[in-house]
C-alpha cells in the first residue's frame, strides 16, 4: 500500500462529499427480520459513551488474521512452492482494480440513493480515517521488516498493502450495507478474498503477508469507524442498539477463512529402487509429515438446521525420505561400480525433504444446532476433487574421500574412473581438493511424482462462539478421505547401452485419511 494510494482513497471520500449534503438531525434505520428489508421509519435514539461504541463498532475479526499470518509465516517457501507447481505462468493484474471495487460499490449505492449506516459527512470521516489508519500501519511494517518480495523485485512485501485496502473496502460496504442484505457483504469479502489469493498467484506477495494485510484492513476500518462516532457523537437507534440481540433460531449462513494441522497418510506407497538393474536396493521410505492448511468455505442456510455449500482448502504436506545408513553407503549413486571402478566417486548422504501440495474442491450439505445463542453445533457432508501438485525430491551427494586413497584406489583406476570428474569440479568452482570434499552437491528430480487428481469425501464436526450479530469463532475437526493414483518417475543411476539416463515410471494408490484440527474466522449473515 503506497500513500499515493491513501491519497486517491482519501480524495475520493472529500470529493464525494462535495457532491451531496446531507442533514444529521434525524436517524434512519432499517428494520430487517429474517434477511428481508421491511420499511424504512424515523425512531427515537439513544446516545452511547465512548466504551460502548467501541464495543459495537470493533469487531475482533482482524486479530485471528493477523495471528494466523504470523503462524504461517514460517511456511511462507511451502506455499508459494504449491503456486509455482500449480500456477508458475500466472501474471494477471486484476488485483490492482479489485481492491477498490467494495468501496467503489459502496459510495455507488449511497450516490444511487439507498442509505446506509451513515450519513455523508461520518462515511467520509470514517473512510479517511480507515484509510489513514491501514496507510500507515501497513508503510511502519513494510519499511521496518523490509522483507524481500517472492519475485525478488524489492523489500517491502510484508505486509500486502493489495489486500489491507481490499479487506478495509470489503468492511467499508459490510457495515454500510450488510444489514440490509447479507450478499452485500458476501460480495465485498469475495472480491478481498480475491484480490489476496492472486496477489500470491501473481508472485508478488507470500501468504502470510496477505494475511496480516486482511486483519490490518479491518482492524484499521473498526478503528476508523469508531473514531468518526466519536467525533459526530453518533446516536444509534434503538434498532441499531439491539443488533447484538439476535434470535437463536437465526438461519447461520456464514463465510470463514481458516487455518489448521491435518494428519497424513504416514507413508507414501512406493517401490523399490535401486542403483542398478540387479544391484543394491535403497530401501527408501516416504514418511508424510502434519500437513498445514488453509481453506475458504462458506454456505447458505434455508433454516436454523439446513443449509448448502462448499469449501476450498490447500494443504502442504511435508515428505521425508528415510533411508537405511547401511544402504547409502552401498548405493552406486553414478554407476562407477558397474562399470568396474573400485568404490563410488559419490556417496549417498540422503534425499532433500519437499512439501507435496493438495488442492481440494469441495461441494456438499450443512447442518447447524443452536445449543443457545451464542453457541452452535455444526456439521457437514461433502463430496469433491482433489488435484496433487507436481513433487520431486533431490538426491545430496559428497565425493568419496577414498578415490585419493593410492592404497584404495590405484593411480590407473583414479584416471580412468575419476581424474576427469574431478578436474571438472575443481576447475568449474575454483577449488582445492579440501574444499572440493567438504561440498554437498545435489542431482535434481532424483524422484518426481506427476501432477494428478481424484475423487474425495469429506465431514467434520464444529463448535462455533458467535459472539455478534455478524461475527464468530469456530473450532473443528474435518475429516477427508482420498485414495489418488500417483505415477513416480524414477531418475536410475545407471547408463544404458546409448550412455543415457532413462527413467522408470511405476503407479501407486495411497488411500490418504487426512484429520483436520483448526480455528476458523466466519462472518454470519
């Protein structure tokens, strides 16, 4: 978020202002029951203190945001690998426009005369100061932390100034509007979620800079708004006063964004490698690792008990290849030994770990029971693809300190086996023998797994704190079965007849039981 930004916000609110006057002697509020706007009447007003605005004005939902970017951070490279195996083509700069569009929606509707919370003078007030507000936290941050960009362009990426200014216009419209029509606010977190996911798509930002940018966005937009109450002494409604006095049996559509730890299969199914056609196995194991997710789902209630909808969910799931000690030293990693060479030049220290990405798309039934008002039990049945993203593990190699052993290694075999590699090595680095057996050196795409997809089923159970009118706090547990087909490719270490380097390829299914534990963030409409 640069300030020239700020500024057109800022400019745009003052010019609007210009453009309509409006009178702040009477209140006007809407009376809306069972998400349907019934009239429009003038009713007698209470005036609040300070404490009491604040309360209903801040919302609370940015901290999670702001927690959970903090948390994820440090899976930042895991995540942004998923986009560039997923999407590593994607450039498009939508992201500049839909930033704006909630807020633009917004002075649109107040221009086409459909009131809203505010008054002219407060919706100004308030979005200049939402808008000074977000500038200025999300600038302290970018040019404190300095952090470098994912496409390396420049060191101010943390936070994403794209997604505070979306998420502070997507809360701009919810509180003018979304009590009058809950898809006000489903529209205006859409575009946000958006403007967030692509600027990861587009490489400009890592997933917890979106994050922290979102809860920067509302938190700066609750604090602007509860500063322009302040300032124009705002008198709320009796209506308006009894927002937090929402019935039990109110249908819970809700949107969330969520973060969780979810459970693997313990090993991937592979089979045996080995370095030559009848030599010696790997013995290798793909241990699976806590996957971490991140998930956007929403639904749409009939009544208290039934609704539909879907969820969207990445998870990045850590993979560790185990390998016997015993059988790193035997494995002929260049296929020296199988041409006739006394001990290996590489010696085998072990496979670089990777994250194996899974993108799930889900569609499927919701129920919900309100144990009271605030207090609500929910489940789910859904049915979906999952789509695995390309994976590959490296080989870590080091050079045998034997081939310089004259007792080992006789000085016809050193030239005919290995003078030459070593020379290349030492001349391509500019190194001295010390240096050249110190060096770790890396054969790429040891082990791939190609891209796939397949059916799934999911449910899960929640408990969810609704704690205002439009806000909550989930907890749940989700549980999802797979079984995809994954094809690996096998890089073998031996040459044939022509001197190349074919690959195998075999197919495995791996039934995945994956459990979800995790806090969800939900807007209620």
């Amino acid at each position: 978020m640069t300030l020239s930004k700020t500024f057109i916000l800022i400019s745009l609110s003052f010019s609007s202002q210009l453009l309509h006057a409006h009178s702040n002697s009477d209140s006007l509020y809407i009376h809306y029951k069972d998400s349907q706007l019934l009239n429009w009447t003038t009713r007698p007003t209470l005036q609040v203190n300070a404490r009491e605005s604040f309360r209903k004005e801040f919302s609370y939902m940015g901290i999670p945001f702001i927690a959970s970017g903090l948390i994820v951070k440090k899976r930042n490279s895991d995540f942004r690998t998923l986009r560039n195996r997923f999407q590593p083509a994607f450039h498009l700069r939508y992201d500049d426009y839909t930033q704006y569009v909630p807020l633009a929606a917004t002075w649109g509707l107040k221009l086409a005369g459909l009131e809203g919370r505010s008054s002219w003078k407060e919706l100004t007030v308030s979005n200049v100061f939402s808008a000074a507000l977000m500038a200025g936290f999300v600038n302290a941050l970018k040019y404190t932390t300095k952090e470098t960009r994912p496409d390396n362009s420049s060191n101010n990426s943390f936070p994403s100034g794209h997604t505070a200014t979306a998420f502070m216009c997507a809360t701009i419209l919810h509180k003018e509007y979304g009590m009058i029509s809950p898809w006000f606010s489903i529209g205006g977190y859409t575009f946000a979620g958006l403007t967030g996911i692509t600027r990861q798509l587009n490489n400009r930002h890592w997933i917890g800079d979106v994050l922290v940018g979102a809860g920067i966005g509302m938190i700066s937009t609750d604090l602007g708004y509860f500063l322009s109450d302040l300032i124009f002494k705002r008198k709320y409604t009796d209506t308006w006063k009894g927002k937090t006095d929402y019935n039990r049996y109110d249908a819970p559509s809700f949107l969330s964004f969520s973060m969780g730890a979810a459970s693997g299969p313990s090993l991937l199914r592979t089979a045996e490698l080995y370095d030559t056609e009848n030599g010696s196995p790997l013995g290798m194991k793909l241990k699976a690792g806590t996957a971490t997710t991140v998930s956007i789902e929403g639904a749409y209630f009939f009544n208290t008990y039934f609704g539909i909808g879907g969820r969207l969910k990445v998870a990045t799931l850590p993979i560790i290849a185990d390998i016997p000690e015993e059988n790193k030293k035997f494995f002929d990693m260049d296929g020296d030994r199988y041409q006739g060479a006394p001990v290996n030049m590489f010696l085998l220290d072990g496979l670089e770990s990777d994250h194996l990405g899974m993108f799930d798309m889900d569609l499927g039934v919701y129920g919900s029971y309100p144990v009271s008002r605030h207090f609500l039990i929910g489940s789910k049945l859904l049915i979906g693809r999952r789509m695995n993203a390309n994976f590959s593990l490296n080989s870590i190699c080091r050079i045998n300190p034997q081939i310089f052993d004259r007792r080992i290694v006789s000085e016809e075999a050193y030239k005919q086996f290995y003078q030459e590699d070593v020379t290349y090595y030492m001349q391509q680095e500019d190194l001295t023998r010390e240096d050249l057996l110190q060096n770790q050196y890396v054969d790429d795409d040891f082990l791939s797994i190609r891209k796939s997809s397949t059916w799934k089923i999911g449910t899960g159970i929640s408990l969810t704190y609704r704690y205002k009118e439009d806000a909550a706090f989930r907890l749940f547990c989700d549980y999802d079965f797979a079984s995809p087909r994954l094809t690996y490719d096998l890089k073998n270490t031996w040459t044939d007849e022509e001197g190349k380097r074919p690959s195998r390829s075999y197919s495995r299914r791996t039934p995945m039981h994956n459990v979800t534990f995790g806090g969800a963030i939900v807007f209620v409409f």
